[in-house]
C-alpha cells in the first residue's frame, strides 16, 4: 500500500497545492480573486480586466488592458479545418463535447507545447485561447441552431463580440443590447476562478504530466460537463421546468430530495466549500430579477426558483446539511432570459472559468510542481497462481 494508511474520498479534506490566485472562506462566504473581492469586480470591472488579473496576479493599467485586448484580436480567427470538425459532429452532438474536442484539436494545429519558462511563449498561448476560445464557444451555438459560423468585429468588446458571434441573424446587422453584454460581463466574472474545484484539479492534474494549455483545459471541460458541477446549471432549470410542467408543487421534490432512496438532488443546492450562502449566487439572484425585469421578462420559473431557496431556509434537512443556492442555482434562468439554449449553459460556464484555468495552470507549470500522481489502499484479491483457459 505504500505506507498509506487512510484515504481522503473527494479529497474533502486534503489541500492539493499552494495558489495566490483566489481565496475562498466557505463559513463566511467570502471570495476573491487576487485579494480583490467578488462584489467589487462583479460590479466595478470588466470579464477581461478580471481575466488579466487573475492570470497574471495585478489589476491591468488602461494601456496594459488595450493591449491585451489587441493582442487578442489578432488570435480571434480559428483555422478553417476546425470548421470541417464541427460539421463532422452530428446535430444531436452535446456542445460540452464538441467544445472539449475542438479545443483539444486547439493543440493539433499548434504542436508546438508551451515553454512555460518563456513569458513570450506562455502570453501567446494566453492570448490565442482567449481570443479563439469565444469563436468556439459561439461556433458550438451556432451549429446547434443549424446557424452559419461568423467571427466578432474589430470594433467591438470582447463581451460584445461574444454575444455577436452567438446572436447575430444572416444578412440583418447585429444591434448591441448593453443589458446582454453587461449580464454576460458579470456572469463571466462570477464564474472566472474558484480555487481546486474539480474541473480546476482536473487541469492542473492533466497539465502536471506537462500536458499542453489547450489539452489540459480540454480535460477541465469535461470535469465541468458533469451534472454535480458545472453541468448543475443545465439540470437546475430541467429540474424547475419539471416541477412547473408538475403543477409547480415545491414540496413533492424537496420530500424527493431528502429520500434517501431516491437519488433525485436539489440541482442548484449545495457546496463543497460554501457552508452558508455562495455569495456568487447571492449577486447572480438580484442580476436575475434586474435583468429580467429590464429585458420586461416573465419567467414562471423564477419565481419556483425562490420558492425552492426559501423552503430550504427553513427545512431541517437543509438547514443540517447547510445547504444553500450555489452559483448554478439561478444563472441559468438569466441564460434563459437572454436567449441561450438551455445545452448551451455550461459551455458559459466554461467561457467564464477559462481564465481561472488559464491562471491555475500557469501556476502550477511556474510552481514546477511534481506530477499528480495519489497513491492507494489496496483492498482486492492476494496473489493468485494462473489457471489456464481450460481449467477455469
Ligand atoms: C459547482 O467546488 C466548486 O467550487 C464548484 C463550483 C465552482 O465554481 O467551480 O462552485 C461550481 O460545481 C457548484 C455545485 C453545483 N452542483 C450542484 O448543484 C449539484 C447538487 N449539489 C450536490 O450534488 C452537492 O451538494 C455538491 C456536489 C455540490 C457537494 O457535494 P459534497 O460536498 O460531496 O457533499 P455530499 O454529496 O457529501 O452531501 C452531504 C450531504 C449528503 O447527505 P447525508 O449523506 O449527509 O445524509 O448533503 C446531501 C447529501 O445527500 N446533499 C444533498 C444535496 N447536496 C448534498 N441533498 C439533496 N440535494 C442536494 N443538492
């Protein structure tokens, strides 16, 4: 067993590495990224001035930001042959598959790995992926929607050129909605980082094996497809639009939530690290009502949602368990408002947490940390002698 005497399922209770990146208190729902708090960056920067700051330790000056911001247009156009992988996918192809697989293919077409030790190498490889990785995520929307593949415009944001790629119709120019693009802005910043959650772990395990960039975050979006991860915010509003198609009966699934026989989940509900309220989810809830109600959107859905939030409050089962709306537990219905597929949620969600992968892999290649590799407790059969075929 070598020498390991206990084993810690889920890593609950073990800390993978050291980081200076983001800081989580989960008993007092506190985050930040940089030292910087999540309140203030939600509500006073931007997705790209927060995706500098995370990947490279500083607040950008306005000259660092401009230039980081053109560095990046010159990377936003992806190599024609991408196109033929996409058309390759069939229609029914989930857009978390596509999305790891075209980003993987990222690699392909630039086999030369990143030398981590070269600022030159590593800011190139920063800014080709910020500026394809979007052109990606709208391509897998577009595709989807049987759409044609289009690229943003030099005039515009980046957030701007997101939804741009995502929206805009054939032959009808694109008109800007500053409610989309500042929900987008905000909802990309809350997701940026969140210290060694799974998908994070995932990247920073892959790219021990020194792994190049785009495969290692390939292998972060595959974590983050999961249903108890980021794939949560697919499931919470699957979860809500069944219990409204139900008649909007709350109580019939948090009876189904506490069942131990029945392993239906409160989707939305519940952290590892958060053990009173995610404060993520607390901005996310008030952008929601703001932005629905500045898109004069009614979504019956919502109002389940809050429903389901203040039921927990005061439900044992929940108040025990400290569980609590995490970040996925109302993003998607401000997805929803602004017009995006419900299978498109968590390829957001992954938009949003590319710079946190970014700067942890970073990190952990700048750190040289050893290669991820546990150990275990054997627990299976003692030696056995070979039976040959005819004697078993
Ligand atoms: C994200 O790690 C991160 O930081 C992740 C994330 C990020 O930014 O990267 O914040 C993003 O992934 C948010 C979480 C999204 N997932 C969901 O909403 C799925 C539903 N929630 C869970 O399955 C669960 O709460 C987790 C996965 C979030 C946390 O799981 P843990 O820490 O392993 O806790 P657990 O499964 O051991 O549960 C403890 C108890 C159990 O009951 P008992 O065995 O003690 O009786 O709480 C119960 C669980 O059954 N429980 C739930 C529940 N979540 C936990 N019961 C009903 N509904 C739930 N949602």
């Amino acid at each position: 067993t070598g020498g390991v005497t206990t084993i810690d399922p889920g890593y609950k209770n073990t800390g993978s590495c050291e980081s200076a990146i983001t800081f989580l208190n989960g008993e007092e729902g506190v985050l930040r990224y940089r030292g910087y708090a999540i309140e203030d960056l939600a509500e006073k920067a931007d997705f790209l001035e927060v995706a500098y700051l995370l990947i490279f330790g500083e607040l950008p000056t306005q000259d660092q930001l401009n230039k980081f911001h053109s560095d990046i247009k010159k990377h936003s156009v992806v190599d024609d042959d991408i196109k033929k992988i996409i058309d390759a996918f069939p229609k029914t192809a989930h857009p978390m598959g596509v999305l790891a697989s075209l980003t993987s293919a990222l690699t392909a077409f630039n086999p030369s790995s990143v030398n981590v030790d070269s600022e030159e190498d590593m800011y190139n490889a920063i800014v080709r992926i910020l500026g394809k990785f979007p052109v990606l995520v709208a391509w897998t929307m577009r595709k989807k929607q049987g759409l044609p593949l289009n690229y943003g415009s030099e005039d515009l944001g980046y957030v701007e050129n997101i939804l741009k790629m995502m929206f805009e119709k054939p032959n009808k120019a694109y008109e800007q909605n500053e409610i989309l693009i500042n929900a987008l802005d905000k909802l990309l910043i809350l997701h940026a980082d969140h210290e060694q959650n799974c998908s994070t772990s995932t990247v920073r395990i892959v790219g021990s094996s020194h792994a190049g960039l785009f495969a290692s975050l390939s292998a972060g979006i595959s974590a983050l497809w999961g249903p108890l991860h980021g794939g949560a915010n697919q499931a919470v509003l699957e979860m809500l639009e069944a219990i409204k198609e139900d008649g909007g009966d709350t109580k019939k699934y948090m009876a189904k939530a506490k069942d131990k026989e029945d392993p239906f989940r409160l989707m939305g509900f519940g952290h590892r690290v958060y053990k009173n309220f995610d404060p993520r989810a607390k901005i996310i809830k008030k952008a929601a009502d703001d932005v629905l109600g500045d898109l004069g959107v009614e979504d019956p859905v919502l109002d389940i949602a809050k429903g389901l939030a203040q039921e927990a409050l005061s439900d044992d089962y929940f108040v025990k368990r400290k569980l609590y709306p995490n970040v996925d537990f109302y993003s998607g219905i401000i997805y929803r408002a602004m017009g995006i597929p419900v299978e498109m949620f968590t390829v957001m969600f992954a938009l949003g947490r590319l710079p946190g992968w970014i700067a942890q892999w970073r990190e952990m290649r700048l750190r040289k940390e050893p290669i991820g590799r546990p150990r275990q407790i054997y627990i299976g059969e003692n030696h056995r002698e070979f039976k040959s075929i005819n004697q078993r």
